[in-house]
C-alpha cells in the first residue's frame, strides 16, 4: 500500500521595508525559518536574492528555485506552484517589501492553497498600512486600506472625497498609497479637497532612518511647510469629524389623570 505524499506547506515572509544594514524588523524566529526553505515564489527575482543575501540564507541563490508571482502570474501557473507543494516541497512566499499578500501579491496563491488544504503559515514582519495607522493615532477600532487613490486628479480627488465621507459617515479610519513619484501631488489634492477639520497622516519611510509620521488637521497643515517625500515609500491616512444624528428631543405627552369623587 503506498503512502500518501504529505504535501508541503506554504510559508508568507516579510521583509524589510527599505534597505538597512543591521536587521530591525525582523524576528529571529522568522528568519531561522526563512532559512529552512529552498523554494520561493517572488516578485522580482533581483529583489528576492538580495534579500536573502542580506537574511544570510545558507543556501547560494544559484542553488535555490524561485517562480515569478505578480498581479500578472495566471491562475494555470498558480496551479503549477500548487503542485509543487503538493509533491511534499515547502514553499515561501517572498516580497520585495513588507507582508505578502497585504497591498502585495501573493493573495491568489493563498487563495489558492486554502483550496487544497495546505497549511498557510503567515510571519510577523513589517506592514507599512498597518504601521502607518499604529503611529497615526487615528484609531483602529474601524479602518480600511484603499490600496492606490486614480491617477488622473479630478477623478483622484473625487476618491479623496468619498474615503472622507465615509469615514465621516462610519467614524474609520480611511488609509491609501501612492506610487512614489505622484506624493507631491497627492498631497496637494488632499489639501485642496478634504475639510478643514478633517485629521491627515502623512507617513514615509517607515521602519527606516528618515522614517516621517505626523497626523494634523487639514487647516494646520495648509498653515506649514510640506514634508519633502518625493520619490519615498509613503501611507496616507485621513479621519474625517464624525458626522452624528442630531438627538431628537423628546417631546412629553401630557398624561390625563384619572381621580375618583
């Protein structure tokens, strides 16, 4: 009688959000680990090898197998990788920054495993959405993660207004990003269209040197010189004032007593 082969499992690691030499976001545990597996799905491939040069993997790149996953990778290719672990091989998920699968690829494959029973198992590393809402002091009670605003700015600043109306409706905490090179402008569109009293984060470079996080409200930030984040890994995050139902008086009827002669 032939065994059944136990398939593999699917391991998601985190990586650093930005280059530094010493490790500062990474847990040990994660890293011992990351070291254990010989078979990653990346991104990039030129971002993954560096990574793992910098986590010290004692296996050369030469000799570890990588598969392409981005926004692009069919699902036929997916079930590739699929099989993969189902033969019995470990496999991890590597991102070129930050959490797999969290404003990254990798959710498909996830997705995908689940499918076919195989065991996820996600690390604790860096996220930037959600240490940009740790250090915002928005609240985290209701938040959303809008991932990219459009790039066209009215229909951008349109977006604006509908993450601050909901976040006035809902009381949450609305985060996005944006590609590096529009952030300037991004800014601009904020101040242009929220509301005055409307509470903005702005956030860049998180984990790293010139790590920048301020919250403020919109009129304090039209009142002071802009954070030069040009070109830097930067998280968005706005709170609008809450929009309450103004509380109905109650109006008492008058109540006729019945007194007996």
């Amino acid at each position: 009688m032939t065994t059944p082969i136990k398939p593999g499992t699917l391991y998601l690691f985190p990586t650093p959000l930005g280059k530094t030499k010493e490790n500062v976001c990474i847990p040990e545990h994660v890293l011992k680990k990351l070291h254990t597996v010989t078979c990653f799905c990346v991104e990039n491939l030129q971002n993954a090898v560096s990574v793992l040069k910098w986590a010290e993997h004692p296996v050369p790149d030469f000799k570890l197998q990588f598969y392409e996953l981005n926004k692009r990778t069919a699902e036929t290719t997916l079930n590739e990788y699929v099989q993969e672990i189902l033969s019995g091989k470990d496999m991890g998920i590597l991102t070129d920054a930050g959490c797999p699968a969290i404003a990254d690829p990798g959710a498909n494959l996830v997705k995908l495993a689940h499918h076919f029973d195989i065991d996820v198992v996600p690390f604790t590393g860096p996220s930037s959405p959600l240490l940009a809402l740790m250090g915002s002091g928005l609240g985290g009670q209701k938040f959303a993660f809008n991932g990219y605003l459009p790039v066209k700015a009215q229909a951008r600043e349109n977006a604006i207004k509908e993450l601050e109306q909901r976040s006035a409706e809902n009381g949450s905490s609305e985060l996005f990003m944006e590609t590096p090179f529009r952030n300037m402008e991004t800014l601009k569109s904020l101040l242009n269209t929220l509301e005055n009293d409307t509470l903005l984060t702005i956030t860049a470079n998180l984990t790293l040197e010139a790590e920048y996080i301020k919250t403020r409200e919109v009129s304090d930030w039209k009142h002071r010189k802009m954070p030069d984040i040009d070109k830097q890994p930067a998280i968005f995050g706005i709170k609008a004032k809450e929009n309450k139902p103004p509380v109905e008086l109650l109006r008492r009827k008058a109540v006729r007593k019945k007194f007996s002669r």
